[in-house]
C-alpha cells in the first residue's frame, strides 16, 4: 500500500486515487506501508517449497527442517526488526526533514482519517480542526502514530461526532494534547516507511519500490532462517538475491530522483 501524506491536513491519501500529482505533492510525503503478517507468510512459503523438495544425505526429506512455521513467530518477529533497518537505510537520503521516518510493527489500516488531539477527557477525543465522517467510524480503530509511550496504542471507537470520538477504553497513559492519530478500518502490524518527495517525481517509481521493499524483507527473513539451521547450500543463494533487491531499491531511487544531498556509496550503505 502507498500513500500521500501531507503534513497540513494530516491526510492520507492513497496513490491510486490521484488524479493531480502537483496538487497532492509538494512539502508532502509518500508513505510506503508493508504488512508484516504478509512478509511472514511469504517467508513460510518460500520455506515450505523449498523444504519440500531438499532431501538429506539419507534420502529423507528435510520439510520439517527447512520450513518456517509459525512456532517461529517470535523469532521472525525479533529478527525482521533487522532486515527493517537494513532496507531503510537504503531510503536514507530521501527522508530529510521527516521525524521517525521509518517504524517498525505500528498498527495500521485502511486509513479513514487522520488529525491531532486538541482536548483529551478520559474516553472521549476531541479534535476541533477535524470533519469527521457521519457514518462508518464504530467498530473503526483510532490508533495513536506520535512518538512516545501511546505510539501504536489502539482503541475501538464506540460512537462518534464531527470533531470528536469516544474509544471504548481510556489511552494508558492519556493521550497528550497534540498526539497524531489515525481512524483506520482493519489494523494490522506493518512497517511505515516515509519519503520526502515532491511533483517532479515519477510516482511509478513507487510501485517497483513497494515491490523491491516486499521482497527484500521476506528474502531477509529466509536467508536468515536458513544461516541459523546451518543450511549453507540455500543461504547464500537467498543472501544474494537480498543484496540484489537492495540494489534496486537503490537504483530505482537514483534513476527517478536526486537526493538532497550529495550520494555516496558509504552515504547509501
């Protein structure tokens, strides 16, 4: 998923539906946004098939070694945070100007709207800049996004009007006058990856980004399974197809945009 994000409105809107790319960008940013269920699955995938199909020396097959389930949850859940890292500092150069540019494992969702709290009592938020929608925000999650001991805090919303929602159980500790939030439909646990970028870039860059983004992370997560099982036939196989993916994370940057500053390779790596 990608989105537009502009500072002003705190709105988010999704690329699909930009109609004027001068009129959405400009101080503004693109949003990547990666589903770590998903990468975790594509992992367990890659695994499996592979699994499926290696035998040891004795002819018997290596499924139950090879394949990743979701017993190792915990343990892609610690490793990935990595791989996260990895990959961002590839966008380095592109996030000037953006605090917490990159974060790992917030809840996020379809976004129905977004904003900052100008009064906080117990349950209820009031926004006073904010049009809500009339309809559609109970049963919707409002998810705190601002730095700090609430980020990624989740409430169910209970009732709604045009400046304010009540959420079925009181943020701990209380929501700080000015915390940015979100209205989002379904959350998950994703990862947010903020570029700073303005009309003259080309937004299809942005689709082979998100692709590259994708599946970076998931060749991350396999090669990394496989170097802790000892299984050096397929890990360096699936090492270099990350470095691969990194690479044209990087190229695809350059080839679609000038950083703000000068590039270099110890600057990117």
């Amino acid at each position: 998923m990608n989105f537009i994000f502009n500072q002003t409105s705190k709105k988010y809107t999704n690329l699909t539906s930009v109609d004027d790319v001068s009129a959405e960008l400009g101080t503004k940013f693109v949003l990547l946004v990666t589903d770590l269920d998903v990468t975790f699955n594509a992992a367990k995938r890659r695994t499996a098939m592979r699994g499926r199909y290696a035998t040891d020396g004795s002819g018997q097959s290596m499924l139950e070694k090879l394949s990743l389930t979701d017993d190792e949850r915990d343990w892609f859940d610690e490793v990935i945070k990595n791989g996260g890292a990895e990959v961002f500092r590839k966008f380095g150069a592109w996030t000037k100007g953006i605090d917490s540019a990159y974060r790992h494992n917030v809840k996020w969702g379809n976004p129905l709207h977004a904003g900052t709290v100008t009064t906080v009592s117990t349950t209820t938020l009031t926004d006073s800049t904010a049009v809500l929608p009339t309809t559609g925000l109970v049963g919707a999650k409002l998810v705190c996004v601002s730095p700090g001991a609430n980020m990624n805090q989740e409430r169910t919303i209970t009732a709604s009007t045009a400046t304010s929602v009540t959420v079925d159980t009181a943020f701990s500790p209380a929501l700080a006058v000015g915390s940015e939030y979100i209205i989002a439909s379904v959350t998950g646990n994703f990862i947010l990856q903020y570029l700073n970028v303005d009309y003259s870039w080309d937004l299809n860059l942005f689709v082979g980004l998100q692709s590259s983004m994708e599946e970076a992370l998931t060749l991350f997560a396999v090669k990394e399974w496989y170097k802790i099982n000892r299984n050096t036939n397929d890990f360096p196989i699936e090492e270099a197809e990350y470095n691969s993916q990194l690479s044209k994370i990087k190229s695809q940057l350059l080839r679609y945009k000038t950083p703000s500053r000068r590039v270099s390779d110890s600057f990117l790596q």
